[in-house]
C-alpha cells in the first residue's frame, strides 16, 4: 500500500513539474494591451557620495543658542 501511495505521489510530482515546465512567460510580453517593459529603469546610484552641501557647520555657540530657542518656543 505504501508503495503504491509513494509512486502516485512520484507521478504526481512528473506531472507538475511538467506542467510548470511548459509555462514560458516569454511568449507574453507586451501581449493582452500591456505595455511592453521599461528598458531604462532610474535607480539610484549605489556607492557614490553626494556632492559637499554649501554653506558651513555651526559653531557650538550657535548651537547653543538654537536649541535654547527651540526649548522656549516648545514651552510657550
């Protein structure tokens, strides 16, 4: 009994393996009214640094002085 099971199931996985098999999506690009696929797809670039920000760093004191600002206004 155990054997006959096992080869049904051996018989059963062929079949879906076949079956699966015969599915080639190539044949339906751009097919159906969909439009074909993107050649030139914008990625952002991996690796690269960005450019210097302009203007400078500020300066302890002006630090400071911002965050002093920013904890009067949440208090208000």
């Amino acid at each position: 009994m155990s054997a006959s099971r096992n080869a049904a199931r051996a018989v059963l996985l062929v079949a879906c393996g076949l079956a699966l098999g015969g599915c080639d999506l190539e044949k339906y690009k751009g097919t159906r009214g969909l439009p074909p696929a993107p050649t030139n797809l914008a990625y952002p670039a991996v690796g690269v640094t960005p450019p210097q920000r302009p203007g400078r760093l500020r300066t302890p004191e002006e630090q400071k002085k911002l965050e002093a600002d920013l904890l009067a206004r949440g208090k208000r």
